[in-house]
C-alpha cells in the first residue's frame, strides 16, 4: 500500500536519524537484491543534485543530460560499498533490515520535507517520466562546465613554477 508519494528534484537522502546505530537497508533494484547497507544513511541523486550532498559525500558529477541516478552511501561501515549510477529506467526499492539495531529510518526529500520509515514499510525511487525542462544560455555542455568552474573551481589549481637552474 502506497503511503505517501513525493517528487524531489535534486536527491532523497534515507539517514539513521537521532538513533545512536548505524543504518541496516536492504537496498534492492528492479526487486533483485543488491546489498544490506550499514551506513549512517544513503543518497540517492539524480544528475541535478549530484553536485550537492552527493558530491560532498564522495558521489560522482554526473552531467545533466547523462539518464542516471546515483546512490552514494554516507559514512558507510564497509570500505568497499562505493557510489552506484544506475540507468534512470530502474526501480529503486530500500527497506529497513528486520534483524536491525533500530526500528526507523528517516527520508528527506531535496532537504526539505521528511517523513519516516519503519519496520515493514518500504521507499520506492522512480524518475519521473516527465522531464523538467531546462534553459540553457551556451548549450549543456559549456554551462554546466562553466558553473562548475564558477562554484567549485573545479580542476583549477597553481600551475608549477619552472625549476631554477
């Protein structure tokens, strides 16, 4: 039974919350089951948002015409879970662990609205299949490596000065 159903432009992000335990999500895609993730929470981003939270948290940039979604754990206990990108066709389905520590989990959608998760209930994350559209100044490509270049500096650094010799 569907609870509740919200859109978010930028990312959901699935967290522990106030409890002292790390996160236990059984994460699954398409219904196949990919991991149990024990993490303070996950990111869950689409290319817009992947230069927000998700970036901050290890996650990928992904350009905003790439048809992706990505998942990026926060502060994951395993070294080796690392940032996902799916195919922006998938389902998405995360469920709190039943063996867990705690009993809730949090959602917050676009770091405004947050609901609750328990025992039993699980998230869906689906792209919309209705795009927002977009304006673009120079073309996708140019504006979004000059926004880049603009917030983050990106890949801009001191250039060497030549040995004295």
């Amino acid at each position: 039974d569907e609870l509740a159903r919200h859109e978010a432009l930028n990312e959901v992000v699935l967290d522990r919350g106030t409890s002292r335990f790390l996160s236990a999500l059984d994460c699954f895609c398409n219904d196949e089951h990919l991991t149990t993730v024990q993490a303070d929470g996950l990111i869950v981003a689409t290319p817009t948002g992947s230069t927000a939270y998700s970036l901050a948290a290890g996650g990928p940039l992904l350009h905003p015409s790439t048809p992706a979604i990505v998942v990026t754990p926060i502060c994951a206990h395993s070294l080796s879970f690392r940032p996902v990108a799916f195919p922006d066709s998938v389902c998405l389905r995360f469920e709190i662990q039943p063996d867990a520590r705690t009993s809730t989990a949090w959602i917050t959608f676009d770091g405004r609205r947050r609901a609750q998760l328990a025992h039993g209930q699980s998230l869906e994350i689906t792209v919309s299949p209705f795009p927002l559209p977009t304006l673009l100044r120079y073309g996708n490509t140019a504006d979004w490596f000059s926004a880049l270049r603009d917030a983050f500096n990106f890949n801009t650094r001191a250039y060497q000065k030549p040995l004295n010799r």
